[in-house]
C-alpha cells in the first residue's frame, strides 16, 4: 500500500539527533514511516518532494503567544484566523492561545471561542490564561485595576467555559488563595504556571510543590536572582519538575543569561513568542488587552511607561538567536521549539516530533534557518 507523500534526501532533525539523507513519509494527516537513503521509493508515494539536503524539522508548537499580523487572539474568530496564519507560516503549526488579563465575564467569552475554535481546528490546541490572578507590582503589560486574587467560583467558570480546552494558567501563586488556585487547575488538567509574581524562591517551589509545572517567560515579570534572595528563576532551575519558557528575541532575555537557562535546565527551556499583535506587522500604534502599545524598531512597550509588551518574535527567529547567539545546538534548538513546549502542555503524544504515529507537521528550514516550507496535517499550509 503507498502513503500520501514523501518527503526525501533531508536532513532531519528530531529526537535531539540529526539524520542525513532522510525520508518521512505520511499518511493521512500522520507520520506512517522514516528512514535513510532511496528506500522510500518502495513506498510508492503519491507525491514525492525532494528536500535538496534541507533541514526538516517537526512543526513548531508555541505555547504562549497572543497575536500576530495586526490581530489579537482577544479578538474574536477573524483575528485569531489572521494571527495564526501569520505563525503557520513561520513553522507554527499549533499554538496554545494566549488571552491577558480581562474581566471573568470577558475571559469566559473568549475561552468559550476558542474552546469552539478547537473542536474544529485541531492546530489550535486550546487557551493559555495570562491573568487575570497576577500580582500588580509585576503586571507588565496587564490592567492593573482588572487584576485580582483567586476563588473556586471564577476558577470554576472559567474551567466550564473551557470545557477541557484551558491548556495553561499562569498566575502569582503568593496571591491569597494562590497555592489552592494551582491545585483546582492542575487537578481539572490545566498546566499551572507560575509568573507575574512577587515569589519568592520558597514560594515558587510551593507552587511547583502544589503541582505547578511551567515558569512564565523567565526572568521577565518575576525578582531576579540575587545573591541571598535566589527568586523563581532558581527554583525552577533545580526542579526537573519544571518547564521554562524564554523569550529568545534578544530584547527580553540577553542570550548570554538564556545560556545560563539551558546550561542549567537542559531539555527543559520551551521557545514562546508571547507575540503581541505586531508579529508579522509593520511598526506602529497597537492595542493589548486594552492598553496603548507602541512599537519602535520590532520592540512593543507600552505607549505610557515604557514596559515592555509582549513580543514581534516568531519560533522560526528565536531557534536562529538559539543557534547563532546562545550557541545551542540545532537538535536542542528545535526541541525547545517543539518537543519540550508540546510535553509541558500535554500533548507530546500527539505533536512535537516526526516519529511514526505523530501529527504530519513538518518544516523546512535552508541553511539560514529560514522557512522555505511547511506541511500541517500530511498537507502544504
């Protein structure tokens, strides 16, 4: 029996290796086989593509990102639409949508949206609530008068309206009732993260403790590390529990402090763009989550006070800065692009690799890492 298309003479990377001359085949919307040299011939594809000694690397999966070609993920099916097709094409074939902080009647709407979004879209793979349970003195680009504690009763609404889509929370974890707030969520599956937080490093590892399992974009919204108040960063650091995301764009993280991330957390540093509107957009006036955003240069701060608002990055320019500024390896790179944010999220069984069995996402990737092609679902996207 054939398989729908093959995809030879690659140099795939997945699984932290590299296999020259390789060949991937699909089947349907699933990775029927692989292997080296011209065996893939017996397989009889439909359709053959060569991928002239190219990288090939699974989709990317971004787990915390907001927008993207002038649209938000706040904004409705339209936007969402426009957003993820600006990621799709830089080798984000799934996405966990991230919303900032609104009101809980706001949020519901939103996440019923996307919960709806999902039942037919499998690309996307639900919600990433960034608030609105943060703490204000590390708001960062959130409405501080929309900030609030935790309580079972809003925590339940919102878990209602996701109907199991809600994939992660990020919240402060010292708020009152922050460490039961970790609880109710990793109990109904959600992936608690901890971040926008005043923790200290003893309260993060409650948190992680209590079940948390992510650090929101380390070192950004969160103490430093000192050297008598170690903070979150160092909590996560020693806890194999625990995933790190990093925006590796240059301008929230050096690449010199990232290196000390993946020096010190090997195999779990996770690639987000926490991408505002103005990822894949012109410089200019944007809108998040209701505040006035400037950006100048690729750099979003908010118009008053200057903080910085989410990011103009794609996966593709961050697995580049990883390579040729942090010094990462390509196998690593990828994997912090993938396989490692698909795990912190639950569904590395499903994305995040090209072993046989997993969704048919793939890129290709030319010796500059520049995307040259991108298949979702066993299809060109």
């Amino acid at each position: 029996m054939g398989v729908d298309r093959v995809i030879h003479s690659a140099r795939l990377v997945d699984e932290g290796q590299t296999t020259d001359d390789a060949w991937i085949a699909f089947d349907g919307a699933l990775v029927a086989g692989l292997g080296t040299g011209d065996d893939w011939r017996e397989l009889a594809p439909r359709d053959a593509e060569d991928a002239g000694g190219t990288w090939l690397t699974p989709g990317f999966v971004d787990i915390h990102g907001h927008g993207g070609g002038a649209a938000a993920y706040d904004d409705g099916v339209e936007a969402i639409a426009t957003a993820r097709a600006v990621h799709r094409a830089h080798g984000t074939t799934r996405a966990v949508l991230s919303l900032v902080t609104a009101s809980i009647d706001d949020l519901v709407t939103r996440v019923t949206t996307i919960a709806q979004l999902a039942a037919d879209d499998a690309t996307i793979l639900g919600t990433h609530l960034e608030g609105p349970f943060l703490d204000i003195g590390h708001k960062g680009a959130h409405t501080p008068s929309l900030l609030r504690t935790p309580d079972a009763a809003s925590i339940d609404r919102l878990l209602d309206a996701g109907a199991g889509t809600i994939r992660q929370i990020t919240l402060a974890p010292e708020l009152p009732g922050g460490l039961e707030a970790v609880r109710r969520f990793t109990t109904a599956g959600v992936a608690a993260a901890v971040g926008h937080t005043d923790a200290d490093e003893a309260t993060a590892q409650a948190a992680f403790d209590a079940g948390a399992t992510i650090l929101t974009h380390a070192f950004n919204a969160m103490n430093d590390i000192h050297h008598r108040a170690p903070g979150p960063v160092l909590a996560a650091l020693g806890d194999d529990r625990v995933t790190l995301e990093v925006i590796a764009d240059g301008v929230h993280v050096h690449p010199d402090v990232i290196r000390l991330l993946t020096t010190g957390a090997p195999g779990r540093v996770a690639l987000i763009t926490d991408a505002m509107a103005a990822a894949g957009a012109p410089d200019g006036a944007y809108s998040l989550g209701g505040l006035a955003v400037t950006v100048i240069d690729g750099v979003a701060r908010l118009t008053e006070g200057g903080t910085i608002a989410g990011s103009t990055l794609t996966q593709d320019a961050a697995i580049r800065l990883m390579v040729h500024e942090v010094g990462m390896p390509l196998p690593a790179a990828v994997a912090a692009a993938t396989a490692v944010p698909a795990r912190a999220v639950g569904v590395a069984d499903r994305f995040g690799s090209l072993t046989p069995g997993h969704a048919a996402d793939a890129v290709l990737l030319d010796e500059h890492l520049t995307v040259q092609r991108v298949w979702v679902d066993g299809a060109p996207a």
